[in-house]
C-alpha cells in the first residue's frame, strides 16, 4: 500500500496569497474574504477558526477547487488551485457516504475510480479501516453505524487515495459531546501515523488547541487573518492534556480574540459597561466565554 507520507517526501505545501472572494454584484454585493494570506507546511496540522460568516468555508472551497477566488491565488506544492485533485482529500461535517456501498466499497471508490486493480484496492482500504478500527464493519451499510463511526469512514476514505493535503471542514460538528472528543483523539492518532498536511476548519477552540501545531484566527466579514498562533504542546495528544495550565491559557487567549471578532460580527458597539443597542452585559463570563 503506498499512502505516501507528507513528512517523508517534502509534499503538501499549501500557500493562500491575498484571497478575495466577492459574492453577487451592485446591491447584492458582498464581500466575504479580503486579503487573506496563509499557508500549511508540509506534514502540518493547521486550523482555521473565527465568527460565524467570517469565510473559513469559502477558503476551504477554494483550496479544494470547487470556487474561484475574486482576487488572488492559492497553490499546492506550487501548482495553482483550478479543480479538484486527487492531491487534495475533503471531509465535510455531513457523512458524504454512499448509502448504497457497503463501509469498504465506501473506502474503495476513489481507488476504482483511478483504476487501481480490484485485488489491490480491497486490499488497501482493509488496511485502512484495521488502522481506525473498523475491519469488522466492512460489510456493513452507512444507515447501521453511528455518526462517528461513519465520519471515521469518511476520513479513511478522504486517505485512501494518498493525497498529499486533508481538508476538512467542521468534520464533527454534527457530533455529541463525547462522540466529538473520542473522534479528536482518533485523528490525531492517525494524522500522526500518516503525517499529511491538514487544514482543518472549526467553530470549538478547544478542539482547535487540541489538534493543531498552528491556528490562523480570521475577523469578522469580510474575514481577513487577525492572528497566527502557534500551539507548542506536546505530541502525541491526550486527553490529559486538556487539563494542563498551557491547554488552558492557549484557549483562554483564542476566546479572547474571538469575542473580539464575534461582538464585531453582531455589528455592536461596546462601552465600558457593556454592549450598546443590545442592552446586553458583557463581564468577564459573558457571552465572549460561550463559543
């Protein structure tokens, strides 16, 4: 099986330079994203958060070829985004399986689709599914497995085709509390078995901190990058880690620039006492401490 190793073969340099995207024209104008310029190393896991409506989704389409940006470019090892690629795995926070196939079909059609022979196909995403623990369920359809099972299976197949950047986009969102914290540990587990370079778009800090070696903090709309924060923990990550005075102090400044950018989102306007025009109170557990 040849799931090339980012880490290893120097692969996966993404590069964003001064992204704009503008939606409709005249009175419909809108402007999502200006100016955003950021990048993911090689073997990197990187994420991207911000206030809802900032433009994380529309980077992460535009890096996996499905829009256009209005101004600016955006590259893989170089090669200008035009369309998807096989260079590029996308995980979105609906299951995107086929009801039809079973769990390993699942996993084996971006393999048929580039030809690869049967025998080798089966093969590799048997493989893969004993490495996220889920080579008793092969035979299995979608609709007889739970939301983290299924989102498991969308990540193996998301890597079945050994390709060189992970996008994902809120992969578990959709998640309960538990669920969404036993899946953090899975793949972080995995990206470290296979060390490709990731850009991973999320509303939950906490799970930002947990996952990430760097964090790109974008503004209210139009999204521009506030902050790059860089995340010096420890790896392999546990769920101890969580508890860890760094954990904490890492999330507590993300918060902070977060709230920023939220309240800016709501279009407010802040005093000293608080929110004007919302007659809401803002202390120091307000609103900005829940994300």
């Amino acid at each position: 099986m040849s799931l090339v190793h980012a880490k290893s073969s120097g692969k996966g340099f993404v590069q964003c330079r001064n992204i704009g995207v503008v939606f409709g024209s005249d009175d419909t104008r809108v402007e999502a994203v200006k100016d955003v310029s950021l990048h993911v190393n090689p073997s990197e896991f990187v994420s991207l958060i911000g206030p809802s409506g900032c433009g994380k989704s529309s980077m992460l389409s535009i890096l996996a070829g499905f829009t256009q940006p209005t101004s600016g470019d955006a590259t893989v090892d170089g090669a200008k985004i035009r369309k998807p690629g096989s260079d590029r795995g996308v995980v979105f926070q609906q299951y995107s399986l086929f009801p039809w196939l079973t769990v390993r079909k699942n996993v084996e059609f971006g393999l048929r689709m580039a030809g690869v022979p049967r025998s080798k196909r089966e093969t590799d995403a048997r493989t893969l599914l004993g490495l996220a623990g889920l080579l008793a369920f092969e035979n299995h359809y979608p609709d007889q497995l739970s939301g983290g099972m299924r989102q498991r299976i969308g990540i193996v197949r998301a890597l079945a085709t050994s390709p060189q950047v992970l996008l994902m986009d809120e992969p578990f969102g959709a998640l309960d509390t538990q669920t969404r914290a036993v899946m953090q540990e899975i793949l972080t587990n995995m990206w470290q078995k296979f060390r490709i370079s990731v850009l991973f778009i999320t509303h939950d800090i906490e799970e930002s901190v947990f996952l990430s070696d760097r964090i790109y903090v974008m503004t209210a709309r139009p999204g521009r990058i506030k902050a790059e924060i860089e995340v010096p923990l420890p790896r392999p990550r546990t769920a101890q880690m969580t508890t860890t005075k760094e954990f904490s102090d890492l999330v507590q400044r993300l918060k902070a620039l977060i709230r920023e950018e939220s309240l800016a989102a709501m279009g407010s306007e802040l005093s000293d006492g608080g929110i004007t025009g919302f007659g809401i109170d803002v202390g120091p557990h307000g609103i900005g401490n829940v994300l």
